[in-house]
C-alpha cells in the first residue's frame, strides 16, 4: 500500500497540473449533498474556457483517473457530468491512510527552518491588571495561542514586555497564559546618549512638560523612509517620554539577546541580522495610534532596528447592553466562573464549587469558555460578549464548555471500552490494518479556510485565529453522520512577513470536532453488546473516534487548555 501523508494541496495540484497548462481549475466540494458523488470537481465553464468545446480528450480523462504521486490521493473514478468533471476518491483507501497515522497528521509537516524567529509584543501587559480592559484581554489571549502555534512548528519566540506586576501574573496563570516574569534582577534599559541626542528639547517653540524628554516628527520620518502605506495619517509630532523609550529598550533588548533555552544557536548571542526576525505587535484597536508612534520611534533611534514590523489589530470587545469598559477583565473571568458553578451545580446538584475536586474542572471550564469567546472571531472584527447563563451550556455548540465537555465524554467512551475489555467483553482492539474503512460512509461537509501564511505587504497582518485550518492536508471522505472535518495538521509556519495564527487550537475549528464527537457517540449502538458479528463497526467507529480526540487534544494543547476526563 502506497505510504506517505495525504495533502488536498497537493492532491489539487496534481489534477491541475493533469489537464495540462493553464490557471488552476479544480475545486474541493463543501456541500454535503455533492460530496455523495464526489469530492472535487472541474465546473464546466472552467473547461470551456480550458478546452475550446468544453471536452476533455480521453487521454487526459485516463491521466486524471490514474493519478498518483506523493500526497496525492488515490482516485476511484472521473467522469463528466452535466456540471463538469466529477472526481471521487478511493475513500476506504484514503481512511486508512489517515487513520492509521494520526499522529503523523498532528505534527507540522515542515517545520520553520533552524533560526526562524518572532518577537511577540503585547503591550496590553504593561498596565496593572485590576485595570484590563476586556480588548485588551483579547490581545494577550491571541498573542498566546500565535506564540504556542508558531512554538509548535519550530519557530524560535520571544515575549515582551516580561511582566513585572505579580497581580497580572497570578491572573496570566488563572487563564493559562504562558507569559516571562521580569527577573528581580533585571537592570534599566537604556538606549544611550546617541538616541536621545535625535530628539528635539522644545515643542513648536515652546519648552516640553515635565516627564517629556523631547519631541520627534514622524510624518518627516515616514516620508523618509517610503513607509507611509498602512500608517495613520494623522502621525505627526511624538511627544516622547520615559515610559516610551523604556518600552523600546525592552524591545531592543529582547531582540538583541535571546535566552538560552530559546532556540540552538542563538543562545545569548547578540545578533546584527535583525532583518531576519519579524516583530509582531498584537495590540486593541485603542492602543494601535500609540503602537505606531513606537513602531517609527523604534526605526528612528535605533540603527539596528527591524526592518519587518507587522501590527495585528484587534477589534473592540463590547458587553450586550452595556458598554464594554464597565467589565474589567478579572471581573468578567469571575462572573464566567460563577456560571460555570451554577451550571454544574444545576446539572449534579449541590454547591460543587466547595468540592476541592472540582476546583479545577471549574477553572479550566472558565477559561475555555472565554478563550473561545475571544478567539473565535476573526480578531479585526467586534465582539459583543452576551453573559447570560446559556452561553456555558454544554449543549450550545459555539461555546468553550461544549469542547471539553465532548473531550470528557470521549474520555468516558474509551474507558469504558477498556473495562469492558478488561472483563472480557470485547476483544483487545485489533490492528488498524485489519479494520474496513468502507463502514465508514456518511458524507460531510469540509473544514474552510486556510492556515498558510498571508503573503500580504504593508504593515497590518490579516490573521484568523479564528478559524481552524491544518495546513492543506486531506480531509477524510465520508465520515460521521453530521460532518467529521478532520484535517489533523497544524497550521504552517511562517515564512518572510508571515504570521500562523491559523494554526491548530483555533477555537472555531475544534467546535467542529467537538460537534463530531458528540455527533458520532451520540449514534446508537457504538459500544454494542458483545455481539461478535457487529465488532467490525464498531472497532472502526472506535478508530475514527480515536483520530478526533487527538486532534482535539492537540488543538486545546496549543490553546493551552487541558483536556477533562470529567465533567
């Protein structure tokens, strides 16, 4: 059997390229119904334009129904329909190759090449946290989930600011943010003489304020340096102060020195190619004026500044009914809790919140309900957080607590079957070799969007945290009743100007596995009486159940959300 990890890129590829020269001209189906016949298609107005009378010669027909190579899938048929070129794959072929080499499909493909670096700023950390605003929240939940993604392909990361308030981070570690703590001993950053010498000591011929070191203007520098593209055009004069130069000395340090245990090669070497890092400033819509001010000041005080800055905006955070700045971020975390609380308390009955064995179900239950609420939303668009009781639910398909509810159901499945087993039940699970992939034969509609980086120039990275790609690998045919996408590859890593916030943990995709795993244990009969005629489905289920609660636990690793046994 041919080996080797599917890929719909390049299964795509393959097709396109089989029709011979030309723009590219097939496409993936998404709908259900047209996935009963076939999985990709050559529309007919695509081959007119391709072929003058719209006939594809034989030859190329053959070509197409044989097509091989490495991460091409294999093709049962290919023929022409009314609407075009109808292609289906080998589908109990392409189950098996899948999933028997699950784990292959959760580990980056191509990993960043050695020495790939981003530095990750999060200004929003600078502030006390008793003081965060819930955009603000935003920002620090999207720069960690973009710092475990890139982590996870390879790519060497480094956190600013290191936090120094110890309140901010007892509050980082509630919500599971993996985030540096200031050393005690960490000396004032500077940047010298020669940088303070660029400013000027008056202000429109006026002497500056107290706490003003001096005045620069960037619409001088933007024009100098041919970067006005992406700027807002009302940058003009920088008042600039000791809580600025401060911010970019941390960022120059940071970038000059990385730690130790940071990347092979780079330890505590102070590197002259900043061109080969990419800065990041993952900041609100509020702070994105004053992060573009420190963006030039950096260029202009510093020689050996980056020539890659990108600035990924997110968009406000509003409560339904109330502005958004009435909630703080600690106290929307508590008012999540104390649903969370209720909720259980209403499912098991009784004050569970007291019951020490439960402090930590109901932690991460908090948490994943708001890093769902935060990430599953494209980050430049508004949020409008509704707090009423039903957005906890278990049964409400878009929240955090349906996602680890159906991990812990998935939990609870395979420890029964491994009881079962242990009395003698049911046999030990045979090799996945041994399994027929052809029980497994509904349709499903595939997983959108796409986790390659933007290529796009200028200074905003258009990201989608929100959505859940895994790379461009195949996504299995024809699997649960309701729609398993499984994909089962993390996002790429980024390349040139990129970032991958794309990757695997994006809260709306694993909704979607989440939905799949309720959607196949909630089908009758998967753990069957012992009936020795019905083993063969249900070892197959079992198996394609097996592929969803890695995916699920990859992706909450990389949201940083541990998956429950319980709940």
């Amino acid at each position: 059997m041919a080996t080797g990890r599917l890929s719909v890129g390049e299964t795509l590829g393959a097709l396109n390229a089989a029709l011979g020269p030309g723009g590219p001209v097939w496409i993936k189906e998404t709908r259900t119904r047209h996935l009963r016949s076939r999985d990709f298609l050559a529309p007919h107005r695509a081959l007119q334009v391709r072929f003058n009378d719209g006939q594809v010669p034989e030859h190329v027909l053959h070509a197409l129904a044989c097509l091989q190579g490495p991460g091409v899938a294999p093709v049962l048929r290919c023929a022409p329909t009314p609407v075009g070129l109808s292609l289906q794959l080998q589908r109990p072929a392409v189950f098996e190759r899948v999933l028997s080499a699950v784990a292959a499909y959760t580990s980056p493909a191509s990993p960043a090449s050695p020495g790939q670096r981003v530095l990750l700023h999060c200004p929003a950390l600078r502030s006390s946290h008793c003081a965060l605003r819930l955009s603000q929240l935003r920002t620090v939940l999207v720069a960690d989930h973009l710092a475990r993604a890139l982590r996870a392909h390879g790519v060497c990361v480094r956190l600013v600011p290191a936090v120094r308030d110890p309140h901010m981070l007892t509050f980082l570690q509630q919500l599971r943010v993996d985030w540096p703590a200031a050393s005690e001993r960490a000396s004032s950053h500077t940047l010298g003489s020669h940088a303070l010498a660029e400013l000027t000591s008056s202000y429109d011929g006026r002497a500056l304020s107290p706490g003003i070191l001096g005045r620069l203007c960037l619409k001088e520098l933007m024009e100098e340096q041919g970067c006005t593209a992406g700027y807002d055009p009302n940058l003009d004069n920088c008042l600039v102060t000791e809580d600025l130069l401060s911010a970019l000395a941390e960022l120059q340090e940071a970038l000059w020195h990385w730690p130790e245990d940071s990347h092979p090669g780079l330890a505590g070497v102070p590197d002259t190619g900043t061109d080969s890092c990419l800065v990041i400033h993952v900041v609100s819509c509020e702070e994105e004026f004053q992060q573009q001010k420190l963006d030039l000041l950096w260029w202009k005080l510093v020689d050996k500044a980056p020539l890659r800055q990108k600035h990924l905006v997110c968009g406000p955070v509003k409560v339904a009914g109330a502005p958004g700045t009435l909630m703080t971020a600690p106290e929307y975390y508590e008012f999540r809790h104390a649903q969370v609380c209720k909720a259980s308390a209403l499912k098991h009955g009784g004050d569970l919140a007291q019951d020490p064995a439960w402090t930590e179900i109901f932690s991460v239950l908090s948490v994943a309900t708001i890093k769902f609420e935060m990430l599953g939303t494209a980050p430049q668009s508004q949020i409008l957080l509704a707090l009423a009781d039903s957005n906890i639910s278990t049964k409400g398909t878009k929240s955090g607590t349906f996602v680890m509810y159906n991990c812990a159901r998935l939990a609870t499945l395979f420890e029964s079957y491994k009881c079962s087993m242990e009395q003698g039940l049911y046999p030990t699970f045979p090799p996945v070799s041994s399994l027929d992939f052809s029980l497994l034969h509904d349709e499903y509609p595939p997983l959108s969007g796409s986790a390659e980086p933007d290529s796009s120039a200028g200074l905003h990275s258009p990201r989608a945290p929100h959505r859940c790609t895994h790379r461009d690998d195949v996504q299995v045919p024809g699997t649960a009743q309701h729609g398993f996408q499984l994909l089962l590859q993390p996002g790429t890593h980024p390349r040139g100007e990129h970032t991958a916030t794309n990757g695997v943990g994006s809260a709306e995709g694993y909704r979607v596995n989440a939905n799949e795993a309720e959607a196949e244990t909630s089908r009758p009969l998967l753990l069957q009486e012992p009936r020795p005629h019905l083993f063969g489905q249900m070892f197959v289920r079992l198996q394609l159940l097996r592929a969803v609660r890695e995916v699920l636990h990859t992706g909450l690793a990389i949201l940083g959300l541990p998956p429950l046994s319980h709940i």
